[in-house]
C-alpha cells in the first residue's frame, strides 16, 4: 500500500480507539442506567455496535501489522506500475480521466485511486505512455489510450 493509505489506516485506528470507544462506553453506561438489561434495547445496540467497532480494530491493526508500504514518490520509470498516476483518454468518448493505481483497501474510484486487482489496474500494469488498453468493463469492453505516466 502507499504511505498515504497506511496513515489512513493508523488515523481510523486512533479515531475507533481514542474517540468512538470512549463514546461507546458511554452509552452502554448510560443504558444499564435505565434498569432490565434483558429488554433494553439500547444497551444491545451499544453492545453490538462496540462488538462490531473492536472487531474493526483488530481487522485494521492486523493489515497495518502486515503492510508493505512503498513510497511512491521514489518511483520512476515510464511503465504503469503500482503507485503510477496514469493520464487517460476513452477512445469512444474522448473523456480524459485520471488514476492512480494504489493498494486494495485504499482504492477510491471516486477520488480517482483504483485498486491494483481491477481490471483497470491490470489492463494498464506494464504498458507506457502513447500505448492503448482494452479493458473488459460491466458496460462492455472500453478502450483507452495512455496520456501521461507519473509518480507523484
């Protein structure tokens, strides 16, 4: 994953642990303050959300424990690989888009991050700029042209 995906997994830890749990635990108080916890549905709600938040933790500190961060900004080359920001031109369309191909659990198709596992991403891995992918999409099959190749 990219250095940036790896401070965004160790700010959402931080958040669950030192804000969420906090809050959590206040509102499991609160509910046991309300008498028969064996009818009270806000305490199993509170319970179940913190069962749900803890697990999310471990889920995060586990990828956190087995990344493999690379610094992007010490990559170079003229071939797409992973971190390359890619400059693209639908062929049909003539729409230009913009990708930077990053790590599973940090891909963002919104902000333009997609994940090295899309078809996109692999379609693009290994060619260069001026070069022209296929890339078989839910909508049919789409074809690009390389713009730009970047490591920023």
């Amino acid at each position: 994953m990219t250095a940036a995906g790896f401070k965004a997994l160790e700010n959402e830890v931080n958040q669950l642990k030192n804000v969420e749990r906090h809050a959590i635990i206040k509102m499991i108080s609160e509910a046991r303050a309300h008498g028969d916890l064996s009818e009270n549905a806000e305490y199993h709600a509170a319970k179940e959300r913190q069962a749900f938040m803890e697990g999310r933790i471990l889920d995060l500190e586990d990828m956190i424990g087995r990344a493999e961060v690379i610094d992007v900004s010490r990559l170079s080359g003229s071939t797409v690989k992973f971190g390359a920001t890619v400059g693209l031109i639908d062929e049909d369309t003539g729409q230009k888009r913009k990708y930077q191909i990053v790590g599973d659990h940090e891909s963002d198709a919104k902000s333009g991050k997609i994940s090295i596992s899309s078809p996109i991403a692999r379609a693009l891995i290994g060619k260069s700029k001026g070069d022209t992918v296929e890339v078989a999409a839910p909508g049919g099959a789409r074809s690009y042209e390389i713009l730009k190749v970047e490591f920023v």
